[in-house]
C-alpha cells in the first residue's frame, strides 16, 4: 500500500473483513526450493479460508500496488544467504505436521533494512457472533 493510506483507513477497510471471518487452522506443507535461488520455503495450501481471507482483503477497496508475485502463501526458512548442499538438504528435510491456527491479520510498515514496524493488529472475530 502507499504510504499515504493510514491506519484508520486500513482499520475501516479491513475490521469488516475481519469480523466476518472465523479464525482457521492451515497446516504447512514440505519444504520447496525457489528454482535457481537458494530460497527455500514451507508452502501452505492457498485455498479454502485463507484464499477467501486473500480475496476480501484484496477487494476492500485498500489501494495496493502491483503485486510483483502471485499469491502464494509461505513461510520463508532461508532468504538472502548462499546455501552449500548440506544446509539446502537438511532445510528441505524439515517437517512441521502440527496446523495452526490464524486468529488475527497484522499489518506492518517495512523499510528495508530497516526493523518492520507493526501498523495494525485485528482478530479474526467471525466465529463469536451470538445470534
């Protein structure tokens, strides 16, 4: 987002989406390796609840730039760093079979190389409407 957008506005656009969707558990996947990077990643499935997450998020009416990649959701384990075959063997080795749970959207400024500053936290209160 531009930096122009300030967090009431974030607030404003994202609270609704937040307050319509229950927190969700995703699990990661095996690792992977970016081709001809020494990027390696936990994918997790982009579908299902987080793909909606992704779509209100995106459709909230936020001005976003381009985005440069497609979604993809991941947790980064190497990023930066050349990696000899022993390190990229033993990070592709990695299993995490316990899922998680997503309760909250965070949203934070970065300014490489600069340390990221959280903007905005909001929990995902969908699964506490009384009715």
């Amino acid at each position: 987002m531009p930096p122009s957008v300030s967090v009431e506005e974030m607030r404003a656009k994202l609270e609704p989406i937040t307050r319509d969707t229950e927190p969700f558990t995703l699990s990661f996947q095996p690792p992977q390796k970016f081709m001809q990077r020494d990027i390696i990643v936990l994918p997790i499935d982009s579908h299902g609840p987080l793909r909606v997450l992704h779509d209100g998020i995106v459709t909230s009416g936020l001005p976003f730039t381009r985005a440069r990649y497609t979604f993809s959701p991941h947790a980064t384990l190497s990023l930066y760093q050349s990696l000899d075959a022993k390190s990229i063997r033993e990070l592709l080795s990695i299993r995490l079979p316990e899922p998680f749970v997503i309760n909250a959207i965070q949203v934070y400024h970065t300014r490489d190389p600069q340390p990221s500053r959280k903007l905005l936290e909001l929990p995902l209160t969908g699964g506490s409407k009384k009715g």
